[in-house]
C-alpha cells in the first residue's frame, strides 16, 4: 500500500474509537482491562488488542481470515508471551474450524476476563457456546456488538438475561440512525 493509503486507513481505525462509534468497547482502559484476560473475539488487524496490551494479562485474539494471521503474528511478537493468537471461528459447536468458548476455556481459568466480540453477526451462536463461560467464571466482563443483525439488540440481550447478566446498551449512530450497537456490562460472579 502506498503511504497515504496506509495513513488514511489508521485515520479510520482511530474514528471508530469516538464513543459514538459502533467500535468503542471501553472507555478507561486501565480500570477495565487492567490485570484482566482480555478476549478479542473478532480481533481482525490487533488494534484493540493493542490498545489494551499493556493493561491486560494475557490476551487471546480469535480471528479466523487467515489473511490477518501473519500480521498478527508480526504485530505481536514483541508480546509473544503474553498473546495467543487463535485461527478459529467462535461458534455454538466446536466442528470442522468452529470453536466453543467453553471447550476453548475447558483446561484454562475462566476468572477476570473481558470479553469483547465482534464476529459480523455470528455473537448469537457465539454466546451460546460459552454457557459454562458465563455461569462459572468469576468477574468477566464484556463489550458485544449488538449491531449486525436486526434483533442482536433484542436476541443477544435475551441470552444475557438467561445468564444473570448485568448490562447496559451503549448507542451510537449505525445504519443512518441511533440504535444500540454495543452491549456492555458483567456476569455478576464475584
């Protein structure tokens, strides 16, 4: 890519960070990530991913387009350690590249994790695959889009309630109008 390309891409990245933006997961990120395992559920280039990286203990970026893996890889190397990069869609099932948050989370500590996803109208399925997630890991925290679908808004809020969650709805401009575009709050496990 040419240089002015490249500029005019970060430009863009960075807009959607504004609090109106369907992309602002947090507003302070040392008090909400800090010490935290930080899942990227849709991680894409790594940009929140960085923002957080010093803030956060150790990060899993999920993101399935290979296309983004080397340069994730790249991105990350001088946090190797601290970052695991994840070639898999998140899913209900673990099948043929789908994978569950539950049976990702079998064998590792499901405590003090924010999770932010946004997987282009698959967080439905997604969420129901981290049921065990939900109901027994203590003080996760989370930021969904609720944006792609017509009834995220409702149906991803409708899974939450089911699993005692606590949340408020962030509105942003999406679509030509004001309209819930992220989900955010906590599962109430101390």
């Amino acid at each position: 890519m040419k240089p002015e390309k490249i500029t005019n891409l970060y430009k863009e990245l960075i807009i959607e960070q504004d609090k109106r933006s369907a992309h602002h997961y947090f507003d302070n990120t040392v008090e909400e990530i800090k010490g935290k395992t930080f899942l990227d559920v849709g991680g894409a280039e790594g940009l929140i991913s960085l923002f957080v990286i010093e803030a956060a203990s150790h990060i899993y970026i999920f993101e399935s387009d290979p296309s983004w893996i080397e340069a994730l890889n790249a991105t990350f190397q001088p946090w190797k350690e601290k970052v695991t990069i994840v070639n898999k869609l998140i899913g209900k099932e673990t099948k043929d590249g789908w994978l569950t948050l539950d049976d990702f989370f079998s064998d590792k500590s499901s405590d003090n994790l924010f999770l932010k996803m946004d997987i282009e109208g698959s967080e439905q399925d997604a969420l129901k695959g981290a049921r065990q997630l939900f109901h027994n890991g203590k003080q996760l925290s989370f930021a969904i889009c609720t944006y792609h679908e017509e009834d995220d808004g409702k149906e991803i809020c409708s899974i939450l309630d089911d699993y005692k969650c606590t949340y408020t709805h962030q509105k942003g401009f999406f679509r030509k109008k004001i309209r819930s575009v992220v989900v955010r709050g906590n599962n109430n496990q101390m």
